[in-house]
C-alpha cells in the first residue's frame, strides 16, 4: 500500500485565524511539505490545478518540477491536469521533462476537474465536454507509445510525422513512458473508460460511506480483464481529505476537533456554489465515524479505516488532502510526520508495502 498527500495551494481565508496565505507563501508551503513527505518515506506528492482565486496553482507540472529538483525518492505527479483545456503535446512535454529531473518519479493523472473556470480562459467550449476530453486523451495517450506521431482531431491541429520529444526517463524495462493515471469522481463510464484504457484509475471520494465505491473498483478490475488486460497490473487509487494528528494528553481527539472548521467552511462554500444542502455537524461527525469517507483521527483511527477501505477497494494507493480551506502549515507538517512515521508502517504491517512495481512495465495486455 502507498500513501501520499495533494493540494490543490489552498489559499482560502483560514475560518478559524481569519489570515490569509500569499501565493508566494503558500508556493514555498507546498514545497517544504514535499521535502519532508520524501524524508519520512510517504510515496506520493501531488498539486492539482484550478484557476480560481483561492488557489495558488495553476500550473502543476512548474510546482512539480520543483518538488522534483528538490526530493529523492517520492513520486511527484498532478492532481489533476485538466487535460481537456491542455494542449496533449505540451503536456506531454511538460512531464516528459519532470521524469528527466526526477529520474522517472513522475506520474500524470489527468482528469476533466471539478470546475470549469478553465474553459473559457483557454478558449473551449462547455458543449465540448466530453469531445475534448475524449479525443485529448486519446493522443495523450498515443504520444506516451510512440516516439513520432501522425495524427488529425477536432480541437487541434493535425501532426504529421511529428517527433515528440523529450522522451521520459528510461524504465528499468527499457521502455520511455509516462505513467499515466485517469481521475474520476466515480462515474460507472469512467470506470470503464480507465479500465478499457489499461491506465491506473484515481478515485476521489468527498463523502459517504466507504462501501460507496466498491462496486466501481469491481467494475474497473472486470472491465480490464474483459479488454484483454491483468488486473494485477493496474492500480486503484484514492484521494480523501483527510487529517492525522495524536491525540491531547486528556484523551480527546485533537485531529476530529481541529478539522471540523475547516471542513465545514470548505463544504458550505461548494454546496452554496452548487445548489447542495448545507452540512451539518451531524454530518461531519458521520463522515469522520468509522464508516465515514473522512479520513480524520489519531495514527491508529486513521491506519484502521486505510485497511478497512481496502477490504472493500483493495486500493493500492491512498493520498490526502490535509490542507482543506488553509489547515494551517504546522499542522499540515506535523500530519505528513504522522503519515510517515507512524500511519505507514501500521498500514504495512496488516497489507505490506506494494510500494516497488512501476506500472508502466505492467499495464500491458495478457498475451
């Protein structure tokens, strides 16, 4: 089992201290959590991006490049790039070059994104949804296999025995490729899309009970044996907010009570914008009880809710999002400790590490 966290640069006004973190601040935030995710053995650091006010990152693969120059051996990859408004061959360029500096740490989800600010500052159209995405994810895709590229689509210009360089860094195959993962919100097409793909899927669970995605990573592992692939060789991924703190000396769970603000301001504010009912704190304490998607307590609460979600998911991989409306930066450090240090090894010790095989050397079809 690999764990890790993301962010999106969360710079929202913090409902508790009523300050606000600078870009420039948060930008050096992310890449102190970077450095110290890779010293306490976390496998993954992930920046997601947005084009909205309240977020710092706008360009995953510049922050990435940075964690890249400035960590060892965790991976480094995006969460997510909303490909559908990206040009296919700049991104490829993009983490192509990442891998070089990396030295093949870098991985791509590459996803449609939760909001569509994207859309009209790079000049696509929302009627467009799904055609974009579709056919920009498919040359994503062929650029990532072959080396040169003759190609025609609807939203961009054609390529004609075009050589698509830099190629990523050389895996321990032999082989030059991106390890390319599909993000979803847990729609059954998704699902099949990413399976019928052979790529890694990336689920992002916000709510309810952990069961709820069951049946898709059921559906994903069926739907790749049925299009000719090993499902051992995919991995399933899921990103949760999330907080891990030990408890105070009297007892009381700190983690539940220092989150609790911060995720009702994150919730209230997506559900006025989105027309949701407005949560409670009977529904935080639902989402944080042990049947619940939030991943919040002391080491043990959280390492206990990881493996029961894996007997519903066998997930391989599991990141969180500690910084939800501006947690502020000491206690994001000390839950990346936590995650390290003691949330890992206790994850390990019930389902091992799964931590050492590179999925481009394996999502390939059975002969």
């Amino acid at each position: 089992m690999e764990l890790g966290i993301f962010s999106f640069g969360d710079i929202h006004r913090d409902p508790v201290r009523g300050t606000t973190v600078s870009p420039e601040q948060n930008t050096q935030d992310l890449l102190e959590r970077a450095r110290l995710a890779d010293q306490v053995g976390l496998h993954y650091f992930g920046v997601g991006e947005h084009h909205r006010p309240d977020y710092s990152v706008t360009s995953p693969a510049t922050v990435l490049a940075a964690a890249a120059a400035q960590t060892r051996q965790i991976k480094v990859g995006s969460a997510v790039t909303v490909l559908s408004t990206e040009d296919p061959v700049r991104v490829f360029q993009q983490f192509a070059t990442i891998d070089l500096i990396s030295q093949g740490r870098a991985e791509l989800t590459a996803g449609r994104g939760s909001f569509i600010e994207s859309y009209p500052l790079f000049g696509a159209r929302l009627e467009d949804y799904d055609a974009l995405y579709e056919e920009k994810l498919e040359l994503l895709l062929r650029l990532n296999a072959q080396e040169r590229i003759t190609w025609s689509g609807e939203f961009r210009s054609g390529l004609d025995d075009a050589l698509i360089l830099p190629r990523p860094f050389r895996a321990a195959d032999g082989s030059r490729k991106l390890d390319i993962w599909i993000a979803t919100g847990g729609t059954p097409q998704s699902t099949v899309r990413a399976a019928a793909l052979g790529k890694n899927v990336m689920y992002a669970l916000l709510g309810g009970s952990l069961r709820n995605f069951e049946r898709h990573a059921a559906l994903y592992r069926q739907t790749a044996v049925d299009h000719g692939f090993a499902a051992a060789g995919l991995k399933v991924g899921v990103s949760t907010p999330g907080l891990v703190l030990r408890d105070a000396a009297s007892g009381a769970g700190r983690a539940k009570e220092a989150f609790r603000p911060y995720w009702m301001d994150t919730m209230r504010r997506i559900s006025a914008e989105r027309g949701f009912p407005t949560p409670s704190g009977v529904t935080y304490n639902m989402e944080t009880a042990p049947g619940g998607a939030l991943f919040v307590g002391n080491p043990e609460e959280v390492a206990e809710k990881i493996v029961r979600m894996h007997g519903h998911m066998q997930h391989d991989r599991q990141i969180f999002q500690l910084d939800l409306s501006s947690v502020p930066q000491e206690t994001v450090l000390e839950a990346i400790e936590l995650l390290g240090t003691e949330v890992l090894p206790l994850v390990q010790r019930e389902l091992g590490s799964g931590a050492g095989t590179d999925a481009r050397a394996v999502s390939q079809k059975v002969p």
